[in-house]
C-alpha cells in the first residue's frame, strides 16, 4: 500500500518537504503582517474619532447658528407686527 501511494505522489526530492522551521517562519511573516494591519486600523480609528468630534462640533454650530437666524426673523416679525 505504502509503494502505492508513493507512485501515486508527484516527484519531489526532500527539498519539496516543509520543516516545522519553515512553518515558525511562515507563522512569524504573517504575524507581523497582522500586527501592522491591526496597527494601520488603530490609526484608522483614531482618526475617525477626531473627524466624529469635529463633525459634531460642526453641526451644532449649524444647528445653533439656524436657531439664531429663526430667532432674530422671529423677533423682526414681531417688530414689524407691532409698528
């Protein structure tokens, strides 16, 4: 059954074989590719936190800059109303 399998196999000399050194280095390459994936996305947030803040910052400025305008027309009817 072993002589089977063997012939059945494709050619390959013992430098074809993959060592558990091979594998700790491959482990290691895609260790450090994820680390500096998980590194980028930290930045990512980050900075998607500061654009948020500034985002909220700038609506409400909107928000009560519109208020004051409805407010000072408001009063300007009023005004108008009364003469």
């Amino acid at each position: 059954m072993a002589n089977t399998l063997m012939e059945d196999l494709p050619p390959s000399g013992w430098s074809d074989v993959v060592r558990i050194h091979d594998l700790d280095q491959f482990k290691n390459l895609i260790d450090a590719r994820f680390e500096r994936v998980d590194h980028r996305i930290d930045g990512l947030e980050r900075r998607m936190d500061a654009f948020d803040g500034r985002l909220k910052l700038a609506i409400s400025a909107g928000l009560a800059f519109a208020l004051a305008m409805i407010a000072m027309q408001v009063q300007i009817v009023i005004s108008i109303a009364n003469l």
